[in-house]
C-alpha cells in the first residue's frame, strides 16, 4: 500500500467497481489510451507496427525492448522452433480429454501440463527462455488438441516457420498459403499485449507471490476464457450467423437489446473511441474475408452503434477488437471455437513479458475488500444447530 493509502482508514480506502481507474502496476510494455483509442507497444504506435513487423519481431519487442537487428531475429526464431515440440505424454493428456472439451480447456490442461513433463526448464524465477519455452508451445498445443478430437494424429512442427505458419501448419497438415498466414500474423501482432487487462492483471498476481511462469500463464488462459474479455469473437460469430442476412440485422439486434443482451464485440472498459485494433482487422476483412460475410459483419456493426448510442447515450460504446476478429479468423480456416484459443497464442507473449517485469520488480499483489457481512455471530454446536 502507499504511503497515502496507508494514512487512510478502511472505509475510506476508494472501491471503485470492477477496480476501474485503479492503477494496479507500472509497466513499460504497453498502454492503451483510451480515449484517444491508441495503443502503444514500448513505444511504437500500433499503427507503426501492425502489417510491418512480424509477430515475432513484435514478440522479440516485448521480451527484449527493441525491435530485433536480423541477425537477433534470425536466433531468436531458430530458438522459437527448438521450442515448438511438445512431450510426447502432453499429447497423451490432450488425447485423453473428452472430444467435445472447449478448446480453452484443453489448452489451460495442456499448458499447464507442461511444467512437471519439461522438468527443469521452469523454476520460481523465470527468465526469458522460460517464457519462449512457454509461449513457443501455446500454437502446437491447440493444434495437437484439434487434430486428436478430429480424430487425426498430431503433427510435428516444421522447423523454418514463423507463428503464424507454424500454427496453421500443425493444425491441417499441408503448406499454409501467404493469404492464410499473413493475416493471421498481422493478428497476432495486434493482440499481443493490451496494458492492464483482466488476464494480464491474473498472470501479474499469480506472479507477485514468486509462483512459476506456467502456472501464471494457466491462470491468464483462464482469465481469458470469458466472454467479457477474450470469450467474445466465437460469440460474435454466432451472431453472425444467427443473422444470417441484411434483411434481419436490425429486428435481430432490437430483439436482443430489448432482452437486455449484451452485443458481443462493442464496448470497452478503456477505450472510450474506436479500438484502433478493430479498424485494422475491419480493413484486414474487408480483403481477407468472404464478400458476403464482411457486407454481414459490416451492416450489423453499423446498425448495432447506432442502436447502442440511441439506448445508451452517452456510454461511448464503439467495436472492440473481438468484432472483426471473427471474420478474419474465419478468413484463415480456423473454426469459431479455435478464436479465443488463437487469441492466447498472441497473448501468451504479452502475459510472459508481464510475468518477466513483474519478477524483476516484485512486490506481492495483495489489494483490500470492503467487509460488507456481520460480525456478531455465536458458535452454535453442529446438534443445536
Ligand atoms: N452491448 C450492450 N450494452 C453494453 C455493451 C454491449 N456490448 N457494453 C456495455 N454496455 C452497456 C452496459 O449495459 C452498461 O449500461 P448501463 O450503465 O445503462 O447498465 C454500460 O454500457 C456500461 O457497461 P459496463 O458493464 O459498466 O462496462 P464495463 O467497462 O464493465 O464492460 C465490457 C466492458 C465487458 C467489454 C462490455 O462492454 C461488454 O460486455 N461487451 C460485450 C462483450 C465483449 O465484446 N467482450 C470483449 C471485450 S474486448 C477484450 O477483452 C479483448
């Protein structure tokens, strides 16, 4: 606690709900200016970045502090493929899992597995190798799980991809086309980290109390799971698809406001203007996605702001990154319960890089609650009860 917070009492400590505004870490790694609707990474405007660098230079940013000469490129990517092998009893608990388990839950197990089955890579102070240890396997873990379910085996990583390729690659077995992984990788590149998010803020605690980097890293992917935070593009698609066409965008929307639904991919807690993220995967679809499909996506947006700001007003409601993630992720094959997966995959690196500047700088995470129950009870044996 500071020194002012300290000199407060309890109830008059602030509590503002859902810790908005409080500034629970200072971080050197990126912020989000929300109501400029900006996004920073060490510096460079997302803007600067996305389309330009690569998913592993924007990785090797994060990590490092700089974007990598090509000579650290170079070693860093060869380092990014000795780790992409998984153990061979990971996939034996992947196979293990029911089919129909949500591809989240089957990651959350298989990273988490990760720890006992690569003994001594991991200990209680992680460095940079554990995190690319880590975040190298997140694409061969999700590929290996969608490929058992499917009934298929897994397939090793091919040493010479990037991200991007190598995820396509180990989920469909064939040579992925400049059209698939270019996107994807301008994907990764916008979603790897996103200042204090609710998944960041979990890996940062789990963090703080000197745990290890997998088990920070298993609880973010928990974190991310819901659909207030990472949950939403697969939502998103169902939506969309529940639409169906023009025709039905605005009775549809109507009918779920006038539910009390939340419209899957708007609103913010921190941006109060337009996720610069959803303008760029919005032009990204534009060219990447299926005609008919992006002239969907492109209506409902229209007519779910207009809709939101008349109910709302106010209430600065814009699209957020998960809308347009859904057409893209779409545009690359990969089916609506791998988006939230391949959201973490960009994450892992941004959760790691946090996980990394929390240690150097730690002091546990350990915030106050407001006591709102009795405190007058008396013990009554279990039989007088
Ligand atoms: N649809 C309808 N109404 C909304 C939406 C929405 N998508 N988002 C916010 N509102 C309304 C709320 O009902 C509330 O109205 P009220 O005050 O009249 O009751 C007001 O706007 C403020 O909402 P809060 O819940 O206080 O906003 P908060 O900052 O807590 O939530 C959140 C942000 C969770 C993203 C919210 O906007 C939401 O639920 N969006 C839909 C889910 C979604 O798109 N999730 C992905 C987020 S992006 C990411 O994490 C990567």
């Amino acid at each position: 606690m500071s020194n002012a917070a300290a000199a407060l009492t309890e109830t008059e400590l602030p509590k503002p709900s859902g810790l908005e505004g409080v500034i629970a870490a200072s971080t050197a790694l990126s912020h989000v200016y929300g109501e400029e609707g900006r996004l920073v990474y060490r510096g460079y405007d997302i803007h600067e970045l996305a389309g330009q660098a690569t998913f592993e230079e924007v990785a090797f940013l994060l990590w490092v502090g700089h974007l990598p000469a090509a000579s650290e490129l170079a070693e860093f990517s060869a380092k990014l493929d000795e780790n992409r092998g998984l153990p061979e009893e990971a996939v034996t608990i992947l196979r293990q899992l029911p089919a129909e388990t949500p591809p989240m839950d089957a990651l959350r197990t298989g990273i988490s597995s990760l720890g006992p089955l690569l003994p001594g890579v991991f200990n209680e102070d992680p460095d940079q190798d554990e995190a690319i240890a880590l975040a190298a396997r997140f694409p061969s873990v999700l590929a290996a799980f969608h490929r058992v379910r499917s009934g298929q085996d897994p397939i090793a990583h091919k040493s010479g991809h990037n991200t991007a390729q190598s995820y396509l690659y180990q989920l469909f077995g064939n040579e992925p086309e400049e059209r698939h992984w270019k996107p994807l990788d301008t994907y990764l590149t916008l979603l790897t980290d996103h200042g204090m998010n609710a998944s960041t803020f979990a890996a940062r605690v789990i963090a703080s109390t000197q745990s290890d980097i997998v088990s920070a890293l298993t609880g973010a992917i928990g974190a991310l799971k819901g659909p207030l935070h990472g949950g939403a593009p697969s939502l998103v698609l169902d939506m969309l698809n529940e639409i169906g066409g023009a025709d039905n965008v605005d009775s549809w929307l109507t009918a779920a406001l006038d539910r009390g639904d939340r419209l899957m991919g708007f609103g913010h807690r921190v941006y109060k203007a337009e996720d610069p993220r959803a303008e760029i995967l919005r032009e990204m679809a534009r060219t990447a996605s299926d005609p008919d499909f992006f002239e969907l996506s492109f209506k409902t947006e229209e007519r779910a702001l207009a809709l939101l700001n008349e109910r709302k007003p106010g209430r600065k409601l814009y699209t957020n990154v998960e809308f347009y993630s859904a057409a893209v992720l779409a545009a690359v094959r990969l089916p609506g319960d791998m988006f939230t997966p391949t959201f973490s995959v960009a994450r892992s690196v941004g959760w790691s890089a946090h996980v990394l500047e929390q240690a150097a700088n730690n002091r546990l995470i350990r915030p106050q609650s407001e006591f709102v129950g009795p405190t007058d009870k008396m013990f009554e044996p279990v039989g007088r009860r």
